[in-house]
C-alpha cells in the first residue's frame, strides 16, 4: 500500500508538472465564429465542451451568427476579414469557398505545421487533403463530412408500388412513368439550390470524376458536348419531378418521400439526420438510400472546416482548437451529433447509426469529389452566379445549349480554370 501510495504521489506531481507546458498553458479567450444554430448547435456546444476540457484556462466565446444558412454569418464575416478585425477562427465550407476568397486576399495561414505534427497525412484520405491545398499550403482543417450524391426513398413504398431503386437514369426513366400512372412524383425537388444539387449529382453521371474535375480546372469546357449534355439529361428528369417545386423547402422536398407522394429524392446526408432526428425514422427500416444514379463509387463530399486568419487575436488557442478539431475524439463527439461523419479514416463507428455507418465505409473506399454547391470545387462568386444567372436561365429556358453559354461566361468572369 505504502508503494502504491509512493507511485501515485510521484504520478500527481509528474502530471502537475507537466500540463503547464501542455494543456495549461493555453489562457485566454477563443473567439469561435459559426452559423451552427437551432438544431445544430448542440453539435458544436459538445466540440467546445471538449476543448474547454483539455484547455480549462481559455475562455471560449462562441459568436455563433444566426439566420439565412450561413448567408448572414458570412456577410459579418466579409465586413471583419476586410476591417482588420478577424475571428480567432471561423467555420467555412472547405475547399474553394475559402481558397478562392480569404486564401487569395492572403488572410489565412498555412495549416501544413499541423498536419505534420498531428499525423493526420496518416489517417485523412488524399483526394480530401488535395481539396483543402493549393501548391502553397493546406489552408482549413475538417471537422466533418457530408455527401451530396444520396437519393433517398422508403423501401415500404417501393415495393408497394412495384419498382426499384433505380442504378441508372435509364431505369429510372423506365419506372417514372410506372410511378406516375400511380399518382406519384418519380422524384421530389426543391427550390433553386436544391436544383443546383440535384444538377451536380447528374453532371457527376455523365462525366465521371475525372472531367468533373476538369470542369474546374478549365481542362473541360463549359460549352463542350459533355457538358451540354448534362443539361440535356436534367431536362428530361425535371419533366418527372413536381410542377411546385420552386416554392418548397428542401425539408418539404423530403416531405414528400415520407409521406408517400414521391418516391426518390436526391439530397445531402442532412436529409438523413432530419427523418432520423426530427421525423424520428429508423436507418435503414423506416428509410433507405443509395448513391444517386450512374454515381456508384464515387463520394461528391462537402465538409465545414476552420482555419487560422492571419492576425487572429489569440493564435495559440486557435492552434488548440485545430488540434481539438481534426482529432479521433473530437471528430466522434461532434459527428453524431451533428448528423455527419468523420473525416478520419480511423473513426469509432460504434458512435454512429446505421446510415453514418454505411456513408463511413464508403469514404473510405470511394472515389472522393467536391460538390459545387456546398463551396467546394468553385469560388463564392462563381457559386453565387451560377445560382442566380446560370440555374435560372435554365429553369426558364429549359435550352441545354444557352444554358452552357451562360455557365462558360459566369466561369471565364469568375477565373475558373484560369
């Protein structure tokens, strides 16, 4: 007893040594800058419940801006980043949202120290560290991620009415006609930027990843026949869609599969986390989903990230928080939650549910892409031109050529591929 006493006297002293040269050693404030509300912010409330747990010195404040998905936390964003007055840290949708605009005002540091440091080259998959590079640097750090390319159903409807999840867009131009005669909607669509996501999905079918990817270097053109027919492929599905379509959320989209009058939807994993939490579905019983047609094997990934701005106030606290955020932990406290998974290789699945689970395993074997929508493969000029100029010059004109026209000038104004 009296030896056991000795060593955990010893221990206690080694440990009061050393956590000020480690976690101790953080003080201060940490300015955490988001749009995570409503039913997302309990997800980032656990995140900095951890870090305030490995760092109890630092007073985290967490400006969470409100409203508008983003949209209102980014104008705050632009007016502090242009003043001089930068967040310690702020989320942003990694990839060329932040690339193409913070990155290019040369604002943000170079992150390659930490992915050193912390290993995570090891256990994060390189089509994900290429997205967040340029020759320069890596430039945010993931907490997570979600896939764009999912179409949803629900498996007791199908077999009801007969049909099958559809593989391709040839099958499902096959069954759409079948559903139809059943008075349901082949496949539920939402306002503009669920078009926008629903576009991406379909490019990725005809192209493949490889000229997707072209598309944003500028080795593909906007005007090219494989392109164009793209659009010619999303006019022929909108014939199969619901006429209201403009005036519905993406959750009334969803809506539609759960109660019977749809029968697929093409949506982000989010969709999942809304049926399972707020609908209170089960994964894989109550609904199922699969890779939207003709994308079997490819994983079209969006992921919030943060990164470090150049002259952010407390700088080694935000280096803690990069560190809190990329880790195996973090990632597992934050994820579940969050209704995403983890952009590690080395995650704890057992945290998750069925659907986290199966999106997982494919992460780790699929071809990784960047959505368009969701600020990966394009800057927010080019994103906010698409939707406004390209996307509503072919809902109007349903013309797949002068649609390719409108998209191949927004990309030249924007330097896409320059």
């Amino acid at each position: 007893m009296r030896r056991t006493g000795w060593y955990l006297g010893v221990l206690a002293v080694l440990v009061a040594f050393l956590l000020p040269a480690t976690a101790c050693a953080q003080s201060g404030e940490l300015e955490i800058f988001s749009w995570w509300a409503g039913d997302e912010g309990p997800a980032l409330e656990a995140l900095i419940e951890h870090y305030e747990s490995l760092y109890p010195n630092v007073r985290v404040i967490n400006a969470t801006v409100t409203g508008g998905a983003g949209v209102n936390a980014k104008a705050v964003l632009k007016t502090r980043m242009l003043g001089g007055d930068p967040p310690d840290t702020f989320q942003v949708h990694a990839g060329q949202e932040l690339i193409g605009t913070w990155v290019l005002a040369d604002r943000m540091e170079d992150l390659t120290f930490l992915y050193e440091e912390e290993g995570w080259y090891d256990v994060l998959p390189e089509d994900l560290i290429k997205l967040l590079s340029t020759d320069e640097g890596i430039w945010s750090v993931a907490v997570n991620i979600h896939r764009s390319n999912v179409m949803y159903y629900i498996p007791e409807n199908l077999e009801k009415w007969g049909v099958s999840v559809p593989t391709t867009w040839d099958e499902f131009f096959e069954i759409a006609p079948k559903l139809q005669a059943q008075g349901v909607v082949p496949l539920s669509v939402g306002e503009n930027w669920s078009v926008i996501h629903l576009w991406e999905s379909v490019a990725l079918s005809v192209l493949g990843p490889d000229k997707w990817e072209a598309l944003w270097t500028g080795e593909l053109a906007w005007t090219s026949p494989e392109v164009v027919a793209t659009w010619e492929l999303l006019d022929r599905i909108m014939e199969y869609t619901n006429p209201d379509f403009a005036s519905l959320t993406w959750q009334q989209a969803t809506d539609m599969v759960v109660d019977g009058e749809a029968a697929f939807n093409i949506m982000g994993d989010w969709a999942s986390g809304y049926m399972s939490t707020t609908l209170g579905l089960k994964p894989g019983v109550d609904f199922g989903w699969a890779p939207s047609p003709g994308t079997e094997g490819i994983f079209m990934m969006l992921a919030d990230s943060f990164g470090l701005p150049k002259g952010a106030p407390n700088r080694e606290a935000t280096i803690a928080w990069l560190r809190t955020v990329g880790s195996r932990e973090g990632q597992d406290i934050f994820n579940p939650l969050k209704g995403s998974i983890s952009a590690r290789l080395d995650s704890d699945l057992s945290r998750y549910d069925a659907y986290g689970q199966s999106v997982a395993r494919d992460w780790q074997t699929n071809r990784i892409v960047g959505s368009l929508q969701h600020g990966v493969v394009a800057n927010e000029r080019f994103m906010n031109d698409f939707a406004t100029t390209v996307m509503e010059m072919f809902l109007t004109t349903r013309d797949p050529v002068i649609t390719s026209n409108a998209a191949h000038a927004v990309a030249l104004q924007a330097g896409i591929g320059l």
